[in-house]
C-alpha cells in the first residue's frame, strides 16, 4: 500500500507530506481501519527501564511533538512510543523549508527548532486520548532561554509530565536549538542530571513510583566524551541512554541534492555511527544501563544489528518516511 502512496507524498513539501500522512493515519485510526498487525503485538517482549514493552519496536522522537496522533501511531504496531520534543512555552520552530529529503541516500535532513505547542496542549491531548500503551515524553528547552539557564526549562518540564509519562527522554542532542549540545559536556550534564534526579525522587514520593529518565545523546561525539557520558549517566542513576539522534556529519551524502542544507541528517548515512555509538557505550556500561538504539534502522538486518550491538529497545523515524509503517511489522516477525 505504501509503495503505491509514496510517490505522491514525495511530491509534496517534506512538512506538508508529514502532515497529510499524519492526518490519513489519524483518519484511519478513528474509522477503525487501522488494527495493530497481529505479529507486532507481543513479540521479543521484555522488561526495560522496569517497564513491560510488547516488543522492542518505538516510534522515535520528533514524528509527534504534540502527542497528537497517539492512536494512530499505537495502531501500527509499535511496541512504544516517544513524543516531543515537548518545550515549557509553545515555540514556532524555525522558519520553513525546515524539513529536505535525500532520496538517494534514505535520508533527512531537517532543523525544525523544537517547533511545538508546548507542554499544556501536550498534556491536554494525552489526556484526552487514554492511551495503555508505554509512552515516553521526550523534553527540551526552548529556543529563548539562555543556555545557563536550560536546567529550569527541564526540570519544569519534567516536573509537568511526569506524572503522564512511563518514562521521560532528557534530549540534550538536537543540533538545531543554539548551544544545546553543550549539556553534553561532562561539568554541565551532571549538574543538570543530578538536579532531575532529585526532582525524581521529589516526584516520585508523592506518585508512589520510581519515574524512568531515559537520555538522548548526539552521535557526533569523541570516544572519550562517550566514556565521560556513560560514567555521569552511571553515577547520576539515570536508567536508560538513546543513541542517537540526528547527525552534523555529512559523510556518505555529499554531492547529492540537499545535502549542504543546514540541520541533523538521519536515516541511513547516520546508522554506522549510531552502531558505533551503541557499541561503545555498550562496551562501557557493562549492562548496567540499557541502550535504546536509534539510528538509520530500515529493515530488519539493521534492526537485528542495533540489538546485537547491545541495545535493548529500538526506535524508528526515518525509516517509516521512506518504508512505510509495514516495516515495524517486518522488523517484529523477523525477532519472532
Ligand atoms: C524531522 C525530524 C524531527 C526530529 N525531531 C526530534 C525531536 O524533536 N527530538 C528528538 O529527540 N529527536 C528528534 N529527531 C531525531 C530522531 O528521533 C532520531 O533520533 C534520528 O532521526 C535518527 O533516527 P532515524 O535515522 O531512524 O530517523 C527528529 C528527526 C527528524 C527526521
């Protein structure tokens, strides 16, 4: 079916295409049309971050910011799902074309600028949808706050999704919101983790659980920042690591058609450096950690190999723009 679709929305505007896609799915979701494929529904099951996954397939950050199409999205299978990145205060994002296909290389680029509606509306539409499944609320900061001052953005946001939330995605990774990376540095991630994890433990008294922070790092980072991360997370208790999020690299996709656009380039030119990122972090935490591996995942060999290299969950995004929602379905009857 996707293969006869796609045509026409890669005709369209990457954006506008995202959103007559969405709306299609959203449509067909409420008429019913959509069932989760009977294959997806419990398949390579397991317990990460103390929660029970159906299988090991998530939808990733950045697809559904506003957590708008949560049944449409929980209609194709997916084992979890991931929303936001969500800011305190609604924020445009930046101005369009923000969003470039690279055809010949399964790729993306884009520097949309945590363009969301905020945290209320967020909340507002998970709420209203009653969603059972396992739903992670990714956060940042937004554009406007200075840098020095990022970890009131988090620690507000988190203080306000928490209580929704199975588990919260720290994302301090996309390269498309000024100086945001350098919360990766090894002096600025531990004061903000060791703020969120008291805030955690704050949170967590009064709600009667322990709230999972999961966090989302760059691929784009030296082996030794990598050890340096994975001693903080270790040290800070948080319980989950995404690697990774989009690129600066732009190997393997020079030459072609929008290639020097500025913004994180996915799909697959990023999935070896995203298997690296996983490898070695692997190597480091010794299982201490679970890894959830995100990166260029496109079939199932690529998915095989993510959790091969150590991670215990994947997740997809630009390999839904480019295959089309049955291949969370191939990805689960190949774990079968
Ligand atoms: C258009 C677009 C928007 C994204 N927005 C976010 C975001 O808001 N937050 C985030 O953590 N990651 C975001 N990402 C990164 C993805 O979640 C994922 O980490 C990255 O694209 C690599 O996976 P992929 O190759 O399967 O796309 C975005 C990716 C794309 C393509």
């Amino acid at each position: 079916m996707y293969t006869l679709v796609r045509p026409f929305l890669f005709s369209l505007d990457p954006e506008r295409a995202h959103d007559i896609a969405l709306a299609s799915l959203d449509l067909a979701a409420q008429l019913g049309l959509h069932k989760p494929p009977q294959s997806s529904q419990h398949i390579a099951p397991r317990t990460v971050m103390g929660l029970s996954f159906p299988n090991p397939v998530g939808l990733a950050a950045g697809l559904d910011k506003n957590a708008a199409h949560i049944p449409a999205m929980a209609a194709l299978g997916f084992g979890f799902l991931e929303v936001g990145t969500i800011t305190p205060r609604p924020q445009p994002g930046n101005p369009k074309p923000r969003l470039f296909r690279l055809p010949e290389a399964e790729a993306l680029i884009n520097r949309m600028g945590f363009n969301n509606q905020g945290v209320d509306v967020l909340l507002s539409n998970i709420r209203s949808c009653k969603h059972q499944g396992i739903l992670g609320i990714n956060i940042g900061k937004n554009f406007d706050t200075p840098i020095d001052r990022a970890a009131e953005d988090y620690l507000n946001a988190f203080r306000r999704v928490q209580g929704l939330a199975s588990y919260v995605t720290i994302n301090i990774s996309s390269p498309n919101t000024q100086n945001l990376r350098t919360l990766q540095g090894a002096a600025e991630l531990k004061a903000l983790l060791s703020a969120l994890a008291a805030l955690r433990e704050e949170c967590g008294r009064s709600q009667g659980r322990h709230i999972p922070i999961a966090v989302k790092i760059a691929p784009d980072l030296s082996e030794a920042e990598l050890d340096d991360i994975a001693d903080i997370l270790l040290s800070e208790k948080m319980d989950a690591v995404i690697a990774t999020n989009t690129t600066l690299s732009r190997d393997g996709v020079s030459g072609l058609r929008n290639s020097q656009e500025t913004g994180g380039l996915s799909g697959l030119p990023v999935r070896k450096r995203s298997l690296a990122v996983i490898k070695a972090l692997h190597k480091r935490l010794e299982g201490k950690l679970p890894i959830i591996g995100v990166g260029g995942i496109s079939d199932a060999d690529s998915a095989k190999a993510a959790l091969d290299a150590g991670a215990s969950l994947i997740q997809i995004y630009t390999g839904l723009i480019y295959r089309g929602p049955a291949l969370i379905d191939e990805i689960c009857r190949a774990l079968d």
